[in-house]
C-alpha cells in the first residue's frame, strides 16, 4: 500500500522505480509498494501494479523473463542480492531497456521481502549500440585500404583483419582465415614462419619492428612486403597484442634489384647510366606515391595525429585534429602543446617527456582543451618518442582519441551514483527516525489509556489526564520536527541568495537581547561589514539562532559567560566560528552524537536535543556543513561553513 506521507511523495519524484514484494513459501507473491514511476518504465499505473503483479510480467520481453527468473531464485537461495538488465515491451509498442537490483530480507515466516530499484538506461544502451555500429564503420573503412592490415593476441591468434589481409592469405597460401585462428600456423615451417615468429617476439617485448619479407609457397608466386609491427597497450602499459600492416611492395623490390644489375654496368655504357637514371625516377615517383599514401591513411583517420619535436611544439597535425580544434592547420603549427591544452592537465608533461628514453619511449596522457564548438573536450593520447642513433630523443609522435563523451558518461553516473546513496542514506534515517519517536509516543499513549481504563480514583484519573495532554504535546512536536526535516530535505533547490552576514548575526543578537542582558553575556562581535554569503536567509536565521542561544544557554556556573564571533577563510569556504567559555562538550564520548537528533548532554530540563540536528541538516542543504571542537569545563568552537 502507497504510503500517505510526504516520504511517499519523496520517493515518487524520484527517476527510480521503487518496489516492495514478497514471495511466500505456499509460492505466492504480493507487491506491497511500487512507486510511481512504474507509470514511465512499465507503462501501467501504481494501483494496477499493487493489484496484479503479473502485469509487470506480461512487459518484460519474452527472451529476458527465464534469466530474470533465474536471478531471482538465486537470491532467495542464497540470500543475497541480485541484479539485471532486461527489456521492457510496453502496451503502447514503445521499448525500454532498464536495469535493476534487489535485496532480499527473509522473513520469520519464512517469506523474502525484496527491496528493489529499477532504472531506465535505454539511453545509456543506445550509446553502446552506437559503439558497435561505429566499429562496423570502422571495419568498413579498413576494407577499403589497399594494404593488409591485421592484429594478433598474445596466443598469436587474429583479434581483427581487413578484407585486404584476407585475400593475400586466399591467394598466397590458399587460406580462409577467422577471428580466433592461430596465424602463425597458417604459415608454410622453416624461414618464412621462423622470421615472423622472431619479429612478433620483439613487438611483444615492446619494440616497433619494420622489416621487407616475402611470403608465398612458390618462387614464382613470393611477393614482397613492408612489415610494421606495433605493440598494442591496455590502460596497465602492458602489451596484449600487436596491429601489423603489410604494405605490398613487390614492384619496389624488383626495382631495386634491377637497380643493383644496373650499377655494375655504369663503366661499361653511357647508356646504361641513362637507363638507370629513368629507373632511379621511376623508384623515386614510387616513394612519393607511397608518402602520399600513408599520408592519405593518417589524415583519413578519425583520431587526433600530431608530430612535435622534442619542446612539443607541433610540425604536423591530421584534419582529424584541425576539425575538432576549429583551426586551420597554419594556426597549430609552430605551437606548442600548452597553447591548446588547459594548463593544469600538463603540469607533469615536462617530467613525463625528460623520462623517454630508448627503453621506454612510450607514454599515456589525458588533457581537456577548447573544442571549435567553444565547450572543453577530453583527449587521451599515446605518445611515442623518436630518437637517433645516438638514444637523443629528436620527435615526439602522438596520436589521440576524442574520449569527451566517455568522460561524460563516467561523471553522470558518478553523479547519480552519489545522488542515489545521499537519499537512501537518507530516506533510511528518517524511516528510522519516524519508526523509533512515533512508535515512543504511540507506546506511551497507549499505557496511560489503558491506566484510565483501571482507575476509578478521580485524582488518579485527572494525573492521568494531565499525562495524557502532556504525551500528545510532545507527539504533535515530534511530527512538526520531522516535517521540518522533510520540508529542508524537498527544499534543496530553493533559490538562495547573497546576504551580509554581519548584519543577519546583528539581528540575531537583538532576538537574544534579554537572554544576553540577564545572563551578563559578553558578546564579542570580531567580523568585517563587509562580508556576504550566499544562502536560504530562513536557515541561516535558523542556524544562528540554534549556535549562538546554545553558546549563552550552557554557560558555566562559575563566571560570567562570553562568546566570540569572527570568521576565516579556506580555498572553498567562508567559515563562521561562535566561540564561547561555557560548559564544553566530552568529544570522547559524544563526537559522534552531537548533531543527532534528540541527543543532549548537559541534563538540561528544556533541552531537546534538536537544535544542532536542524543546523547541521540544513547547512547542508546550502552545500555548506558544521563541526565542533570541544573542552569540558573550558568551552566550544562551531566552525560554520558556506560556500564561496
């Protein structure tokens, strides 16, 4: 049954499906409570819900409801919580994928009560679908490269290949390759097969290997190719595969044999010199196409390609790069890295660049920089020192990965994640709160009733009477003291504004004028004129009220009592400290209890322990907090702070 009160309220503007049920041991099931956002994810409304629970059943999607099921049993036998994602297929036609989990709690019956929550994340499932379609796209545009492109785990099986790579293996050694084959084992034993074995080992040690190789089972039907081998990295800086491209260059090669034949002939004809110069240029249109090529291949990469000298100023930057900056490649190159990158994200970069050696040349790097749509974006970069013969490191090639809706996603969830504890944590202490003081007082009621059922005394009865008064007083208090925390608690977003904090303590202190002439209270007031902080004016009167009355009222009985106002300030707050000489807290046995509520300390008759529960919770509401430091006998300090 949906509550009546203003937690069920809290809980139905939630974005969060919540749900009580049972199953019992005969196997019937009932829902005792489903918030109303049943209505969103389910499509059906909340009193439907409570009265057939199999109308949730009927929307899930038929492929998702077995393993749901399974999950649930598992957690009755085990005990322990379960968790899911499935489909929803509303009567509408409309679709959802959500994510759920639930804890089970067994009853003394022998029932499972099951708290659960249940989420929409269709949006955050589109973007995964998004992900694959984009590694389709991907797959599509390495087909479309001339060269062999492929890569290999560390079992030397194929983790990917382009169509490319596909038909050379069809061709050269009659092969239908998969995903999953071992390709080494592809590979005809002795030399060719030796050779790519020992330049796997290298890539797999961390090297860039190059090499010219050639492949076929004929003499006549070898071909000739440029092999680059490149580790491949997870986020640990450990090698789990390499990416290898194969670029054909039968042609090349024959030509510089040619070229070689040509050479021992230059003594004998002029001839021949002149053929070897047309050869030499036919050689040189070929290193030029092939330039242009790979030239081609970089700049048609979605990822950012930069090469900077060893000062990280830029030589050269793909369009990839110049796009997403919004600037023309004139105006990044001669720049350096901080003229792009916010300047705290490269306060190790200096240290990080000094560490590249032969060794270790390779190095991982996150930064945000301005986007040409003038928001920030992240970027993750690989970045890989190039040295000469000498180990003197001469260039800097980086190549980075646009991860700003990554980033994006992981801090919402961070957000919601936070968000989501802060009001279990809390809704949970309410529900203690509201189950403890009401069910107190509803004791007590209870007892003197039954007391002036037996009494015929008519003295006896009106004690009784004046009990009774007494006991729904206090209840009626302890409702308006929860409803006040509910009323911050729904109250978070109310608009606050910027007020002088000195003035607000002036007139606190002219609320307390009498409390401060009687007790012979000296108040020194150490704050400038000048200072606003931006609040909720009704709680802050509040707060001030609660600290400082309670500096005057526990005063010590063996001098006059004084209480000092000033403030400091941190990088992220304005703090207001209310120092006094009163009677002072024992912190050893109360620090975790002073801002609880109905805790008091002092045996006051007129303490109700709420004051300090009330300004903490609603410094809190402000995005502020309240600590104390305490001596007995001696005094306290409230340390007060409001965001800047």
């Amino acid at each position: 049954m949906k509550p009546e009160t203003t937690l069920g309220a809290i809980i139905d503007k939630l974005p969060v499906m919540y749900l009580q049920y049972t199953f019992y041991p005969d196997g019937t099931s009932q829902i005792f409570y489903v918030s109303d956002a049943v209505r969103d994810i389910y499509g059906i409304e909340p009193e439907k819900a409570l009265q057939d629970a199999s109308l949730l059943w009927y929307q899930i999607d038929p492929e998702h409801i077995s393993v749901l099921l399974d999950k649930i049993n598992q957690s009755a036998k085990l005990d322990k919580s379960w968790s899911h994602v499935w489909k929803i297929r509303q009567k509408t036609g409309k679709q959802l994928w959500v994510y759920g989990q639930a804890t089970p709690e067994r009853q003394s019956d022998g029932s499972i009560l099951w708290n659960s929550i249940t989420l929409d994340i269709t949006e955050y499932q589109s973007h995964q679908e998004r992900l694959i379609q984009n590694a389709s796209i991907s797959k599509a545009i390495l087909d479309q490269i001339p060269d062999a492109i492929f890569s290999l785990d560390r079992n030397l099986c194929y983790t990917s290949f382009n169509e490319s790579h596909r038909q050379y293996m069809k061709s050269l050694y009659g092969h239908d390759i998969s995903i999953g084959q071992n390709a080494i084992a592809l590979l005809p034993e002795g030399e060719i097969r030796d050779s790519a074995l020992e330049k796997l080992k290298k890539a797999f040690a961390g090297e860039i290997v190059s090499e010219t190789a050639f492949h076929g089972n004929s003499e006549d039907a070898r071909q000739a190719f440029e092999l680059r081998h490149n580790p491949i990295y997870d986020q640990h800086q450990s090698v789990i595969g390499v990416a290898i491209l194969a670029i054909e260059n039968t042609d090349q090669v024959k030509t510089w044999k040619e070229l070689e034949e040509l050479n021992h002939k230059l003594k004998d004809s002029n001839a021949e010199l002149k053929s070897i110069e047309l050869e030499l240029q036919k050689q040189k249109d070929a290193l030029e196409q092939s330039e242009r090529k790979y030239r081609q291949l970089v700049e048609s990469q979605t990822e950012f390609v930069t090469l900077s000298d060893p000062d990280t100023k830029i030589e050269f930057a793909n369009a990839a790069l110049q796009k997403a900056l919004g600037l023309a490649e004139s105006e990044i190159l001669g720049k350096r890295w901080k003229d792009f990158a916010i300047p705290e994200d490269l306060h190790m970069i200096e240290e990080k660049i000094l560490s590249l050696d032969p060794d270790h040349h390779i190095f991982l790097w996150e930064n945000r920089d301005k986007r040409a749509n003038g928001e920030l974006g992240w970027t993750a970069w690989i970045n890989q020192g190039i040295f000469d013969e000498g180990g003197n490191l001469i260039k800097i090639h980086s190549v980075g990965r646009d991860i700003t809706e990554l980033k994006n996603s992981y801090q919402q969830a961070l957000d919601l994640l936070s968000v989501s504890s802060e009001q279990n944590k809390k809704l949970k202490n309410f529900t203690y709160i509201v189950s403890h003081n009401l069910r107190s007082h509803s004791a007590n009621i209870k007892g003197i009733l039954e007391l002036l059922q037996l009494s015929v005394d008519p003295e006896e009865k009106n004690k009784l009477f004046d009990l009774l008064h007494f006991s729904a007083n206090r209840l009626e208090e302890t409702i308006h003291n929860l409803n006040e925390i509910l009323t911050i608690q729904e109250n978070n977003l109310r608009i606050m504004v910027r007020i002088n904090l000195g003035n607000e303590i002036k007139k606190t202190l002219d609320v307390l004028t009498n409390v401060i002439a009687s007790t012979k209270c000296t108040i020194h007031l150490e704050i400038e004129h000048n200072i606003f902080v931006k609040v909720i004016p009704a709680y802050l009167e509040s707060v001030l009220l609660n600290v400082i009355g309670n500096a005057i009222k526990y005063r010590s009985p063996v001098r006059d009592p004084k209480v000092w106002i000033r403030t400091e300030e941190t990088a992220e707050y304005l703090v207001l400290q209310i120092e006094d000489n009163g009677l002072g807290i024992d912190l050893s046995k109360y620090e975790n209890k002073i801002f609880g509520m109905y805790k008091t300390f002092h045996g006051n008759e007129d303490a109700k322990g709420f004051g300090l529960y009330l300004a903490k919770t609603q410094m809190e509401s402000m995005g502020g907090k309240i600590n104390v430091q305490s001596e007995v006998n001696k005094g306290s300090t409230f340390s007060i702070y409001f965001q800047k």
